[in-house]
C-alpha cells in the first residue's frame, strides 16, 4: 500500500481519477468508440450515480473503474496508483483488493451458503485460514443485516437478501470502491429500497465510495452526485442536493433529509 | 508483496465440490478412466502371471538339461520337409556318455516316446508312453511318491514294469492302490511299481498323463523302430550338463560327436537340434513379454479414450461455468487460480477413476486366477505405481487445454455469457 500513498499522497482523497480515457473496440472490420474521452474524479466517501441510455458507453466505463478492462488511451489512477496499464493477473489483484463488484444478477454461485460466498474473494486473498475467512465473512454479512442467514443458499434466500450478500461479498476485502452496475434491477422496488437502504448506510455510516452505474433517474437520486453520459462523453455532472432517503421495510420514497 | 495465491487445499475443495455437483456425470466421466486402469492392472498381472508360470514350467524341467532332438529347427518349430533325414539311436546316446570326449557332459538319457493305449481291467485312457533311463528322472530330478522307480538292472533285463503318473493312477485305478496291479499297454502287461510325483500344469499335454517303461521294454515290446544298421531309434536325448556354466560346452560337444556319427560334411546343417533349456526360457519370456506389453497397449489406448471423455467433460463444464469462472475472475481469481481450479478437477476426476480401477484390476485377476487355476495373476506394485500415474497424468494431460481454456476467459464477457 505505501507506494500509493508515495505516487500521489496529495490527491489521497480523490479515489478515483480518469484522465481523458478513450475506449475503442473492435468489432470485425468496424472499430466502436464506447468512450472518447471521459475525464472524472470521485472523492473518497462520495456516492456518485454514472447515468445514461444503453450505448451511452457506461457499461465500457464501468468495466474500466472495475479493473475488468483496460482503457484504449487515457489514465486510470485508483488511489493515485495507475491501472489502466496493467497486465491480467495484475488487475485481478486490484479488483479483490481495492473494488467491490455488485451485480444486477447477483452472480452469486448457486450451490455455496452466503457465508462461502463472502469467502470467495478472501480466498483469493490468500487468507488461508478458514476461520478468519469465516469471521470476516460473517462481520459482512451483519454488516448488510444478513447475521442470521449465514448458511442459507440463494435459492433459500429473496432477491434482495441475495444482492445484499452480493453486497458482503463486494465488502469483505474492505475495498476502495464498492461498484455496483444496475443493482436494483431486478429487484421489485420493496427490494430495491432494501439495497439502496444499504448501500446509503454504508455509505453514510462507513464512509464507504460507492459508484453506481444506473439508467433509473429514481434510483440515481439516492445519490448525491448524478454525472450523465452520452455518446462516450460525459454531458452532464450535477450535484443532488436532496438526495433521495431509502428506508429499511418500505418502498422506495421521496423525503427531505438534511 | 505478500505472494497471493489460492491454497491448494482450497483448490481441491473447490474442486470436489463441483465434482459432487454433478455426480452422475463425474461417475460416468470416470468410467473410461476405470475401465482403463482395471485392464491394464488385470492385462499386465495375467501377463506377469503367465510369464511365472512359463518360467516355473520350464524350471520343472530339471535344471542344467539339454534337448537333443531330431531335424532342424526352422523358425522355433520342426520343419516337416527335415524331419529326421537320421533319427537319433540308441548308439547315438551311448556316443555322448564318453567323459574324454565330452567332459562337459553328465548324464544323458534317452527317450522313446509314443502315445499308446493304456488300460486296466475295463478301463482304458490314451497315454504318452516313454521309454527311458533311470538316468531320466535323474536328470529330471523327478521322484516317484509312491512305489519306487525301476532300476538299470530292469531296464537291462527287459522288465515289464512301469511308473505312472498320477492323472494316469487316477483315471484308471480310481480308489485302488495301483502298485502292484497289472496295466496293459498296447495289449502287453506291465506291473505297475510306482506313481510319480505330480508336476501339475496343463497346457501342452500333462506330464502327468505319462506312463514311463524302461526305454529297453519299449524298444522290444511295445514300438519297434529300428535303423537300417539295426540301432534302435529314440525320441530324443536329455543331456545334462556337470554345471550351469558348462551347458554352452555341452552342446557343443554333442554336436560335433553327432555330426561325425551322422556322417555330416562340412558346412551341411547339423541334421539334429540341441536345446538349451535356458533358450526355450529365454523364447517364451520374449513370447510373454511382448504379450504383456500388447496386452498394456491396448489398455493404455483404452486410458487415453477415458482421457479424451474427461476432456470433454471438462469442455462442457468450463462452458457451462463460463459466468462463475468471470465471477471469480472479478472478485480477483487470477489466470492460475482457475487454470488450478480446473486442471485438479480434471485430475482428481482421473485418480478417483484410477483408484476404483486398481480395484476392480486387482479383483479382475484374482477372478482370472480362481478360473485359470494353473496360474496365479500377480498384480505387482510396479504396474499399480504406472496405473495410478497414468491416470494422473491422462487427467493433467486432457485437463490441460480446458483449463487453459477456462484460464483465458476474459473476465467481462465471461459474466455477460448467457
């Protein structure tokens, strides 16, 4: 950790710098500009929304804040250490250290219990004994208010209860960021209350980054900075001065809130 | 840094979890991996077996023994165009007993063999009747269990007695004691004077199927067959050698006083054989082995299409994984980790195979040795140690490009995979 704070210990409280990141792909004979130039930074504790319609390059944009994907050009510094040039096993280093992954699906693994699916990043961590997995996985766990379904499988468990281990599964590692890509949606909006409920929390209460990358203006409000996307450049970047407040229990509502 | 990797023993969990998942097709997968391994454990200890068996045979023979038989020995059997252009006599034997000019030899006892009638009362059995020497069951080292066997002085005098063997003493005299009792071969009496002891064995013809007379009675009694000077002819001479390092010289003492005594020229072909009983062994190792050999390749092609089903298998599950392996790339599983996840699974697939198949081999030969009787399949640690890494290596081998496959996944398109 001490070369990141060495590199840009100045900076150490933006978490998340891109600078004029640029993506092409290649699809056959045709070349696809998902991003042209996408410049942004997120401060350390911010809860920040990434919006736009399907082909705005927000998918592209979340895979490189992931550490799934490498930008074309640009720089990508997470923590002021620079990923956007790093080899496969490298990246998949950052992403179990540093980022946090939740999914619209989940992808939780169907036939492990949610404490063994909150192991897996650990395991990969090189935590080889099984008890502190264990510890650390069940303190996730409870951190998402899921202390009393350590052994259930997914199928034994609601959509939101999955995302929410999904959830532990992105904390476990205590990461930089907690990047979440359509959380909500597949989730009816009691559910969806349920995950915004947490990730507010953690947000709030942790200090925890969160990115979420949404196309649901309702969801995007419970954040408190909306930065829009189109085209592969970013169009918008507004601040949400009454965040939007979700409740444990109810559907998702409007309510003033500080 | 701190070196990050997954553990193995996790890797191996992880690996028997998945294989428990799917136990049908895990069990169905391992089947061409056992079916492999109980053939070449089964395949490889009957060839052992046979082998030991041949060997202990030929050791029954008698130790230090050479074969002089008539005609030449073309490609390992007697040709029928050089059948005994000159048999051997009696004369001839008599020749090689001559310690000046054969040193190297010991005993030599000729043997008059045919297959005759043998019968007692209203029982009778085609036996191999020989006429020998005491010098006989000298060289073989042959003691009779009951009774006695006869004497020079019998075989001087023309006596009419005969040991038998015991498949001989058991087909005619049934719950009698044949000594004493009177055989007929050929329609000539013998007084039965002894049982020999049992060689056991079956294969080519019993040896206890024999009945042996003195080779002086067979001569004048029961076969005649003389030479145009008037010798009598012999089946075959066994020589033995005074040791087992003089049993090259022994040969070829013999075959240069039987080349004078059959009037061969120079440069002809010796129109008899000596055997060397260590030869007959060596051919019938070479026989068995490349036996053994063929009989492991064709287990060993069965491996490799148990490999390719593994393979297959592993094919179909990485497909079939694609968006656990990118969850597990995402959540940080590097290049190693899931080539590590799925080339165990591969290999523990292959060793829980190879493991059931040991055990069915090892009770695949002891079923091939309660039918076979005569022989005993001797599974050894050898061909346990080469099925137990065979199949490893089959599962690391066929694992390998699935796992590589699943390795390079890339990570995005792995999770969108539907």
């Amino acid at each position: 950790m001490s070369e990141i704070m060495e590199s840009n210990g100045s900076n150490s409280e933006i978490v998340i710098r891109l600078e004029n990141i640029v993506k092409i792909y290649q699809m056959g004979k045709v070349q696809v500009h998902a991003l042209r130039g996408v410049s942004l930074q997120v401060q350390r504790g911010d809860m920040i929304a990434i919006m736009g319609p399907s082909g705005s390059g927000k998918s592209t944009l979340m895979n490189i804040i992931g550490a799934l994907d490498t930008p074309t050009s640009g720089r990508y510094l997470l923590e002021g250490q620079d990923v956007s040039r790093l080899n496969d096993d490298q990246l998949a280093e950052i992403r179990n250290k540093r980022i946090g992954f939740v999914f619209q699906n989940f992808n939780l693994l169907p036939r492990l219990t949610a404490l063994e699916q909150v192991e897996l990043p650990l395991v990969y961590a090189g935590v080889f004994s099984r008890r502190e997995r264990r510890r650390r996985a069940q303190e996730a766990l409870e951190r998402v208010g899921l202390g009393d379904r350590l052994h259930h499988r997914p199928n034994e468990l609601s959509g939101g209860q999955q995302q929410r281990v999904a959830i532990a599964r992105a904390l476990v590692n205590n990461p930089s960021i907690i990047l979440a890509d359509e959380p909500t949606g597949n989730l009816d909006s009691k559910s969806g209350a349920e995950v915004m409920y947490i990730f507010q929390h953690l947000n709030q209460e942790q200090g925890i980054t969160v990115v979420l990358v949404t196309h649901e203006p309702d969801i995007a409000r419970h954040t408190r900075r909306i930065v829009y996307l189109r085209d592969g450049l970013i169009v918008g970047d507004e601040s949400v001065l009454h965040p939007k407040v979700a409740m444990p229990g109810g559907a998702l509502y409007e309510a003033k809130h500080r | 840094m701190f070196k990050k990797t997954m553990s193995l023993l996790e890797a191996i969990r992880t690996a028997l979890r998945s294989l428990a998942a799917n136990k049908l097709r895990s069990a169905l997968t391992m089947l061409g991996i056992i079916i492999g391994v109980a053939a070449v454990i089964t395949l490889l200890a009957v060839g052992q077996g046979v082998e030991s068996f041949v060997r202990a045979q030929f050791e029954s023979i008698g130790t230090y023994v050479l074969f002089v038989i008539p005609g030449q020995l073309e490609e390992g059997l007697p040709s029928a165009r050089n059948r005994s252009p000159h048999p051997l006599t009696m004369g001839d034997a008599r020749a090689l007993q001559d310690p000046i000019r054969a040193p190297s030899v010991q005993r030599v006892a000729p043997v008059l063999q045919k297959s005759a009638r043998a019968s007692y009362r209203k029982k009778e059995i085609i036996a191999q009747i020989l006429g020998v020497t005491p010098d006989y069951f000298t060289i073989r080292n042959w003691p009779a269990v009951e009774g006695r066997l006869f004497t020079e002085e019998e075989v001087a005098g023309h006596t009419r007695v005969a040991t038998i063997g015991t498949l001989v003493r058991d087909r005619l005299f049934r719950d009698i004691d044949p000594i004493g009792k009177t055989i007929r071969i050929n329609n000539v009496p013998f007084k039965v004077i002894g049982v020999m002891e049992e060689k056991g064995g079956g294969g080519f013809g019993s040896e206890d199927l024999r009945v042996f007379v003195p080779i002086t009675t067979a001569q004048t009694r029961l076969f005649r067959g003389r030479t145009y000077r008037g010798d009598y002819v012999v089946s075959a001479i066994l020589v033995s050698a005074v040791s087992e390092e003089a049993m090259e010289d022994a040969a070829q003492e013999i075959t240069q006083i039987l080349r004078e005594r059959h009037d061969i020229r120079y440069l002809d072909e010796d129109d008899f054989t000596v055997i060397n009983q260590k030869d007959l062994i060596n051919i019938f190792g070479d026989i068995t082995r490349v036996l053994t050999i063929f009989l492991g390749a064709i287990a060993a092609i069965s491996l490799i299409v148990g490999g390719i089903g593994i393979m297959n298998i592993m094919l179909v599950s990485v497909t079939e994984r694609t968006r656990e392996i990118g969850l597990r790339k995402a959540v940080g599983a590097r290049r190693r980790d899931i080539l590590l996840q799925f080339l165990i699974e591969a290999v523990i697939l292959s060793l829980i195979g190879g493991f059931v198949g040991i055990m069915l081999g090892v009770a695949g030969a002891f079923l091939v040795s309660q039918f076979a009787g005569d022989f005993q399949a001797r599974v050894t640690i050898e061909a346990v140690a080469l099925a137990t890494g065979f199949s490893a290596a089959v599962g690391l081998f066929f694992g390998i490009y699935p796992a590589t496959r699943a390795a390079r996944l890339h990570p995005i398109e792995a999770l969108r995979y539907e």
